[in-house]
C-alpha cells in the first residue's frame, strides 16, 4: 500500500545522471520563462527567493523539499530522512519533486484573484472548523509541529487570515482531540497559559507552545502511550487554486494538483502547456492594465 499516496520514481532510460539531469533543466527553463514573462516584481522575487531558498537548503526559511521524506539537513533534527507530514506532505503530493511546479503552486497562491464571495469565505471557515488531528495530520511523532505547519498554510490561504492568538486557540483546541494526555495538557493551557509559553508582552506564545507541547508530546510517544496513525485518506487544506493552471488533463475539481502521468515527454508537455496559460493570463491583464480598465501589476 502506498499510505504517502506519492508516485515512485521512475527507472531511467539511459545513464540515470542524465535524465535527472534533463529534468532539472527543464524545469529550470520553465521557471526562466515564468520569470521572464511576469510584470509583477514582487511575484519576481516570490520566484527568486524560492529559488535561492531551495539552492541553500534553507528549510525553516521556507526552501520547497523535493524529496519524499525530510532532507538529512532539515534543520528539525527529529524529523531528519522521516516521511513528509501535514502541509509538506501536501505540497509533496500536489507539485512532486519539480521546483518548476512548486513555483507554479506559489504563483497561483500569491498572484492570482482570491475569491472573495461569501460562500467563499463560509467554505474556508468550514475547512478551519473541520481541522483535525485524525482528517489533516494524523498521529505520528512530530504531530505538534506538524499541526502548526498546516494551520499556517490553510490559515495563509484565508482570505481574510485569523490573527496569531487565533491560530494557537484553534492549536490547542485540535490537540483537545488527541491522546487524552496531551488533551488534559492543552485545556488546561487555553484554561491558565503558562508563563514561560508566552512572549515578552503577555501573549501567548505559538512557537513556544508548540515547542512545549511537542516535548510532552514525544516523551508519551517514547513511553508508547501515543500510537501512530494515519490522518484520513484526501486530507488536504483549502487551496485557492485557478483551474485553467492546472497541470492534471484530467483534474477532478478537488483542488489537488496530481500530475497524471510518469512518462517525462508528457509531463513536460504538460508543464509547457501549463505555462502557456500563465503567460496568457498574464498578458491579458497587462493589456487590461495598458488600456486603464485594471491593475498594472499581480498584488
């Protein structure tokens, strides 16, 4: 079974260097061309930080992981050669070991028009209510982490998104639905913060909350008290994705972008007609922008 629901690699034809290599450069190619043919300067350099963030492994900045567990320098040592969890998982699944689709997924995330209908934003308040650690992350060593990673994306991709204090009430109220050490622990800090948990001005702490709460968590997880278990098949966070971006011909309006085929041609022509969306969007607008009936650049 393949729990990770993440395709293998597959066998090269030919020296195995060469094709990685040829990989490589096409998706360095597309990423060129998106950066040639977008106006918007900070969407520029969304795409130049990436890119320098992935190069310098850069993993707590935010570097995108290609790989199917965590690099061996991933800067949470606990986590080191573990399978991706909770958004990284996610985004594993969704743009595989491409920076090229990465980018994209960044690009429809930060450049594209957000909805802003109310039955959008009753969508993204269900998709907030509904998060769970058995339907988005699961039970596994690292879930505290884990947990605080997916809140920070699904809560990025908010419209409107809920302040600090917000997301570690939601933090602490999640893990109410865990293990019922771990459960006790958390009412009782959303009951009486402790001190050492909070920053210099009173407030609570989301960092140093879940630091604290992942040190009791792991030492359960050592005494075999927290079992592991998997979070609930198509868990994935709310995505304001645009489907005409898509890179799957044959996407099933979930909101996941799963590439349908292994085969290298198909996937680039894939990513090349892909691109050539991009570039039309894009160039509409600038159209728009020139002619004084939008916006001259993506914020």
């Amino acid at each position: 079974p393949n729990a990770m629901h993440v395709k293998g690699a597959t066998p090269a034809v030919g020296p195995a260097w060469k094709s990685e290599q040829a990989f490589k450069n096409r998706s360095s190619k597309a990423i060129a061309a998106l950066r040639q043919h977008i106006v918007s300067v900070p969407l520029v350099a969304e795409i130049d930080k990436m890119v320098r963030l992935y190069r310098g492994s850069q993993w707590a900045q935010g570097a995108p992981i290609l790989t199917a567990t965590y690099p061996a320098t991933y800067h949470v040592v606990a986590l080191q050669g573990q399978p991706l969890q909770g958004a990284h998982l996610v985004a594993f699944q969704q743009c595989g070991n491409s920076l090229a689709r990465h980018v994209l997924a960044r690009l429809k995330l930060d450049g594209m028009p957000r909805r802003v209908s109310g039955l959008d934003v009753a969508n993204q308040n269900t998709v907030w209510a509904n998060i769970s650690l058995s339907n988005s992350v699961g039970i596994a060593q690292s879930t505290p982490t884990a947990l605080k990673t997916y809140l920070e994306q699904v809560n990025s991709e908010r419209n409107t998104p809920h302040p600090q204090n917000d997301v570690l009430v939601k933090f602490l109220q999640v893990l109410q639905g865990g293990p019922k050490e771990i459960a006790t622990k958390a009412m009782d800090e959303l009951a009486s913060p402790r001190q050492d948990w909070r920053n210099a001005d009173g407030t609570g702490s989301l960092a140093l909350t879940v630091a604290g709460m992942q040190v009791y968590w792991e030492a359960f997880w050592q005494q075999g008290v927290i079992t592991p278990k998997a979070a609930a098949a198509g868990a994935s966070s709310y995505s304001t994705r645009v489907d005409g971006l898509s890179l799957s011909a044959g996407d099933d309006g979930s909101g996941a972008d799963v590439c349908p085929t292994t085969d290298a041609n198909e996937y680039n022509a894939l990513l090349v007609q892909s691109l050539g969306s991009v570039i039309r969007l894009l160039a509409t607008w600038s159209l728009r922008a020139s002619s004084g009936t939008g916006v001259a650049e993506l914020s």
